[in-house]
C-alpha cells in the first residue's frame, strides 16, 4: 500500500513540477519579449498583436536557441531586429529581388575577366577601400537598389580612387525601367541599364535614402556613370573569382529560412534553394579557419 502511495506521489511531483518549469519557461519568454521590444524601440496597436506577435517571437527563439545548441555550427544565430516576424514577412519587407519575366540581357560579349590567372587565396575589397560602410534597406523591398549601388561605387572607386557613397533612392525613384516595382521588388540589371542609359547617378547625400518610393527628382547632379555590365558565366564559381577580384560583383541569392534571417555571424552554409529572392553584393572571398571557403557580402 505504501509503495503504491509513493509511486502516485512520484508522478503528481513530476506533473508539478513540468507544470511549473512550463510556467516560469513561459514568464521568461514573456520577459524576452519585453526586453526585447525595449531594445528594438518596438510598440504594437493591440494587445491582440502583441499577443500574436510574441507567438511568432517564441517560435523564433526556440529555433535560434536550439540551433545555437545544435553543436559543430560555422555560424551563428541571434534574436536581432527581426524576431517578431515571420519568415514570409521577413522576405516580403526586407529582401526585393525580382527577375524581370522578359529580360532584355545585356549583349553576350566574352566574359571580362575570362584570362586573369592571377587569383590570390583570399581578397577583400573593403581593405582597398572600395566599400562604403553597411547601408540597411529599411522596411522596403529595394535591395536590387542597395546591391547595384554597392558595385557601381565600388567599380567607381577602383577607376578613380574616389570613395563616394552614391544615391539608393534615385534607383528607387526613377529605375522604373524593365518591370523595377520599387519597395515591391526589382532586378539589378534594370538598374544598371538605367544608370547606363541616364548616364548617372548621384550621392547618397544629396538624394538620401527614404524607405519608400517617391516622384523622381529631376534636379539632380550626376556625380558617377558606369558604360556597360555583363553577366558572370552562370554557375561557375571559378569565373566568379575572376571577377570579384577585378571588381566588386552583385549576386541574388536565397533569403529564405530562420537561419538566414537570424544569422549572427561565421560562414552561411544554411539551406538553400534555387528560389532567388534577395540581392547583395560580393564584395571578397576566403578560406576560414574551419577550413570552409567563404565568400564575403556585403548585405542590406
Ligand atoms: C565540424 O564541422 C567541420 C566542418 O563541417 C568538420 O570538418 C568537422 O569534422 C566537424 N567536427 C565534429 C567534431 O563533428
Ligand atoms: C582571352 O584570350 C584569348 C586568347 O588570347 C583572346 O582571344 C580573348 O580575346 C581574350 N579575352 C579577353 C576578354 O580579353
């Protein structure tokens, strides 16, 4: 009889107690999500947003702790601005990468860069000072512009040793060309056409970056034009090195997943797919000291 009694008593202890664990486990994930609400300046309209957005917080914190559990990684995730979101949501305000349905491309001349044999092991623009620092995108699906930015300044400051951080929002506002949507998405060689065909652009300082897409300023100084791109050979990653250490080299890329979305630092070997959704540039490349061969991005 007394046996029996223990063994109940075992198991209501454990029930308590799992019970108990959940609720304090619970009061934590609530306390995160106030400090990081606090920390990210976030406020919601309702307390049902609150409640659905600290759902979306929890999912997200799991994921980012168990990965980081996870062991043998080669990066690293953290709760950064983003944790409130889905993994759609994410994509459709901070990404933008659209491929135009019909794109005229650009003329298949050979490849630029197809005879350079002298690859260095590794390389990085910014030590050449052809990189202007981290510009963010904001809530705006314009990263085409961020991207086709970073490699003309990039291209201007290697022909000219002139460093000019150069304008986002002209792109924004006035590369309407070839289907370019805007904060909804576009494609980098429409805006490439653009400068081209404009035969300018101007500087972040005098045509600022505002999240969204505005009339096109007419009055605007050209300070920097490019006379030409073309496409790196597809799928050819030794082409790629060629290229990027000539020039800085925009690529798209698949932003999808949690791990892309909360990723903290380390080299990205997260998952990825076929499906290109966002755009950055290449800006170097090199061996880490995993052993993993890396390439460096410049993201927005
Ligand atoms: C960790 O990962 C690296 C690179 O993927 C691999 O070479 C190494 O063997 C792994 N180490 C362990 C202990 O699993
Ligand atoms: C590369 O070298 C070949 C052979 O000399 C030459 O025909 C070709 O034009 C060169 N390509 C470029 C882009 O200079």
């Amino acid at each position: 009889m007394s046996l029996i009694h223990a063994f109940l008593f075992l198991i209501f202890g454990t029930l308590a107690s799992l019970a108990m664990s959940r609720t304090i486990y619970e009061a934590s994930v609530v306390d995160k999500h106030e400090q990081w609400m606090v920390d990210y300046g976030r406020k919601y309209e309702s307390k049902l947003e609150k409640e659905k957005r600290l759902n979306i917080f929890k999912e997200n914190l799991e994921y980012i702790e168990s990965f980081n559990n996870g062991g043998n990684r080669s990066f690293k995730l953290s709760l950064n601005e983003f944790a409130d979101m889905t993994q759609d949501e994410f994509i459709a305000a901070h990404t933008g990468y659209k491929m135009q349905d019909n794109p005229i491309m650009p003329e298949s001349t050979s490849f630029r860069y197809e005879n350079v044999s002298d690859v260095p092991t590794n390389f990085d623009w910014r030590d050449q000072g052809a990189v202007t620092p981290i510009k963010n995108q904001g809530q705006c699906g314009c990263c085409w512009a961020f991207s086709a930015v970073a490699a003309v300044e990039g291209i201007i400051q290697i022909k000219t040793g002139k460093l000019i951080s150069l304008s986002e929002q002209q792109l924004l506002d006035c590369s309407t060309n070839g289907g370019n949507q805007g904060c909804s998405g576009g494609w980098m060689m429409n805006a490439f056409e653009y400068i081209s065909q404009n035969q300018g652009i101007t500087t972040e300082e005098s045509y600022p970056y505002q999240q969204t897409q505005e009339t096109y300023d007419t009055q605007i100084n050209k300070v920097a034009t490019i006379n030409g791109y073309q496409m790196v050979p597809e799928n050819d990653e030794e082409a790629l090195l060629k290229a990027v250490t000539n020039q800085p080299v925009l690529v798209a890329l698949d932003g999808y997943g949690q791990s892309f979305q909360f990723y903290k630092g380390g080299v990205f070997t997260g998952d990825c797919s076929n499906d290109l959704t966002h755009a950055v540039t290449i800006v170097g490349y090199g061996t880490s000291e995993e052993g993993l061969n890396y390439w460096l991005i410049k993201n927005s």
